[in-house]
C-alpha cells in the first residue's frame, strides 16, 4: 500500500485545486446571474401609454407615439380614459399596469409623485384652456366669468383633466357651486353645444384636436378672450398665457376678431420610475420628433422640456437635453444599440469580479505546482525513514526501484521560475539518498547503532 501514498496524495491535490476553481467559477457565475438578471434587464416588448378621449389631443397623441415606438420593435398599447385626471389616477395606482401618461400640469403634487415613485420626461406641448359660447358677450361679463352663473356652462367629464382644471377656476371666481354647471363627457359636450341644448363649453385640447377643429369652424360660436390671462397665470404657477391676434386662426372669417388672449397649461409626459431606461430615452426621442416642431404657440424645439411643474425629474430625461441621445443610439439600429450599451454595463460589474479571480490564478498556480513538489518531497522522506529505521541490505534493488519511481515523478513536476530553488533541492535530495543507498552502509550502521543502543 505504500507505493500508492503518493499517487493517493497526488489525487487529493488535484482535487483541492478542482474545489477552489469551482468555488471561485460559482462565485463568478452567481454574481453574473444577479448583474445580468437584475440590475440590467432588458427593455419591455410592450408598453402601456393611458391616453384620452376619442376625438382628443392625448388620443391622438397616443397614436402617433403608438406608430413611433412600432418602427423599434416595442408594441404600445394605448388605454383609452376619460382624460388627464384619470390618467393621474391611474398611475398614482401602484397595481394599476399604466406606466406612461399624458396629462396636463398641476394634477399631481411632487408629493404625491414622489410617494408614488413618478417621474416626469417635460412638457410636450401647450393644452390651451378654450371657452366656447353661444350669443353675445357685449359687456365682457362672460370673459370675468361672471355671466357663467346665468348660463349652461359643460365642464368636462368628471375623471377628465378638463373637468378638474375648470372647477379650480371657477371656484376661484367664487362659481363652483352652481347648478347650472354640466359635468358630461366631450363629445356629448360638443353635440349639445352645436344644438344649442348648452351655452358654454369648458376644452383643455390641443388646437389641432378634432373637438377643437370642429367647434373653430362652427361660425355661430365665440371663444372667450381671457382678459385676465396674466392675473391667473401669476395665481396658479403651472399656467401660462398665449396670444391670438386678430384674424389668426382664421383670416378669412377674421377670427377672432380682436386680439384675444388664452391661458393654458402644458401637457406634461409622466411615467413610473421603473419604466426603461431605454424606453425613456426612446419617449424623449418621440417627444422631439412629434412635439419638437413649430406650432402656433409653440416655437420649434421649444418642446420637449421641463417646465417647473415641481416634479421628480427623470435623470434620463436630464441627461437627454444635456447631451442628446447615446452615441449608439444616434448610429446604430435601438435594439443593437442597446444591447452593446446593456452588454457594457453588465461587462463592467464583471471586470470588478473577476479582477481579484484573474490576480489568485498565478498564486494559485504556484500554489499548485509547490504542492507537487512537497508531494515528492514527502515520498522521499517516506522511504528516508523506513531506510533510517528497518534498513534491510536485501531489499535494495526495491529500495531503488522505489526511488527511480519517485525520481519519475520529480522529472514530470511543472515548476516555476521561482520555485526553481525549490525543485533544484529536491532533486539534489533524491540525489543524496540515492548514493546513500549504493553506499549502503550508512543505513546499516544507523540501524546497528539503534539496535545496541537497545
């Protein structure tokens, strides 16, 4: 059985070094599994915008934003609402699915956003505030709001942004508890007033609306100047004022026919803060190409932007009016792009983890090929003693047979430049018992002395 020490030994060394790779390769593996599953997963195949009303500014928004994100592969499914407020609704739901909305500024308060975990991309675009009528308003009773209390006036849909929005100033104007006021939904709203079943209409709509379009061309209808546009933009912050002049929607009806002043509020893009970093910059690029172009109000690349609405701001939204899109995405296809950026960042946590694993594998090489050379050491100082203690003349050819065996192994030992001392040594030792075996009286006399020392 002694022969097979050292192979034994030999086993047991492999399989130590076996155990610490596969110890540090799960390390390695686990922590590549957390970074990769985790910390930098991919983006979504859909996503869900809450948009508005049909015939609205944030349903059509919605499709347009819905075409956009289609050309990256990324399905948009758009949920249609009865409006900005419950849009705000929807996303201060934690367990509600809607991750992006459209809504006007103003409806949520940083507080509610911050506990919510919302953040806001900028305003897109200007919602301005229309009041449309029927008869006259020869005294501009009807422009300070103080003819409202004698007329049927539609406020929006309760859950709308419109609705909202209208009863803020109306209760500022002392007027928000009147019966006269309608709640109904738009569209209603806008048949009702065209049949002269209602005198007013409240619209928080873009100009280019289909509800907004359709009452500009009705000729029977007025718009309310806001003659105190700056008296409520200075009260309520999140409002701003825009002007009409004379004839500027419409020259050849001259309409209005005075310069007309509107206040209005600005559509704001607000998401969750889980949503993609990806999918964020992908809005913000939507944002330029939809929204960043000269209107009537707006001037070109005016929009997208932050507009002191108090809310957290997006950092990738921040970091896209700082600097742009990535370079990748300005050069190559969004999911390529993003996959380099993503492998980037899963790479790097990577680096850090195997940085100390690839600095242990030389140590853990020499570590290696030193225990192969004490493996042979201890084999030769196995047969020292038994030399040293039971020497017997008759069993030299074995006692050789055995050290050309160990000599075998020493000649296959993988060493190192620095352990080159340490090999030489051995080999010398190896040497030295070698001619103390053909000598062969060295042996006997250490064992003689033993045995009459006895």
């Amino acid at each position: 059985m002694k022969p097979l020490a050292p192979l034994l030994r030999k086993l047991t060394h492999h399989h130590k070094l076996a155990w610490q790779i596969t110890l540090w390769s799960l390390v390695a593996l686990i922590g590549l599994a957390i970074t990769f599953f985790i910390a930098n997963p991919p983006p979504p195949k859909t996503i869900y915008i809450a948009t508005g009303a049909e015939g609205g500014t944030y349903h059509d928004l919605g499709k347009r934003y819905r075409d956009f994100f289609a050309k990256y592969g990324i399905n948009t499914e758009l949920i249609q609402t009865k409006g900005a407020q419950e849009n705000a609704d929807r996303l201060l739901d934690p367990n509600d699915r809607v991750e992006i909305a459209f809504m006007q500024s103003g409806l949520i308060t940083p507080e509610q956003a911050t506990t919510a975990h919302l953040e806001t991309l900028g305003s897109i675009g200007y919602e301005p505030i229309w009041i449309f009528y029927r008869g006259k308003d020869t005294d501009g009773s009807l422009q300070r709001f103080t003819d409202f209390a004698d007329r049927k006036v539609a406020i929006g849909e309760k859950g709308s942004g419109t609705y909202t929005e209208a009863m803020h100033m109306l209760s500022m104007n002392g007027l928000d508890t009147r019966s006269n006021l309608i709640s109904m939904p738009t569209l209603d709203a806008v048949d009702a007033l065209e049949r002269g079943q209602i005198d007013a209409i409240f619209l928080i709509q873009g100009l280019h609306s289909k509800n907004v379009q359709r009452l500009l061309a009705n000729p029977t209808l007025n718009l309310v100047n806001f003659v105190r546009a700056d008296a409520y933009a200075q009260q309520i912050p999140y409002l701003e004022r825009l002007n009409i002049p004379m004839g500027g929607l419409d020259l050849k009806r001259n309409f209005p026919a005075e310069n007309t002043q509107l206040i209005a509020t600005t559509t704001e893009l607000v998401i969750k803060d889980q949503v993609h970093p990806a999918v964020q910059m992908l809005l913000m690029q939507a944002a330029r190409e939809i929204n960043g172009k000269e209107s009537t109000f707006a001037k070109r690349g005016e929009f997208p932007a932050f507009r002191g609405s108090g809310l957290p701001e997006s950092e990738q939204a921040a970091l896209y009016y700082q600097k742009g899109l990535p370079f990748l995405m300005n050069h190559l296809p969004f999911w390529l792009a993003e996959f380099i950026h993503r492998t980037f960042f899963f790479l790097l946590p990577i680096a850090v983890i195997a940085f100390p694993i690839i600095r242990y594998i030389p140590e853990l090489w020499e570590n290696r090929m030193r225990e192969r050379i004490n493996v042979v050491y201890t084999a030769v100082e196995q047969l020292e003693k038994e030399l040293t203690s039971s020497y017997d003349p008759a069993k030299q050819a074995a006692y050789l047979a055995r050290l050309d065996q160990i000599e075998q192994s020493a000649l296959k030992v993988r060493y190192s430049k620095a352990l080159a001392k340490d090999y030489y040594t051995l080999r010398s030792h190896l040497q030295f018992v070698r001619e103390r075996l053909i000598e062969g009286v060295p042996y006997q006399r250490v064992v003689n002395i033993k045995t009459n020392r006895d």
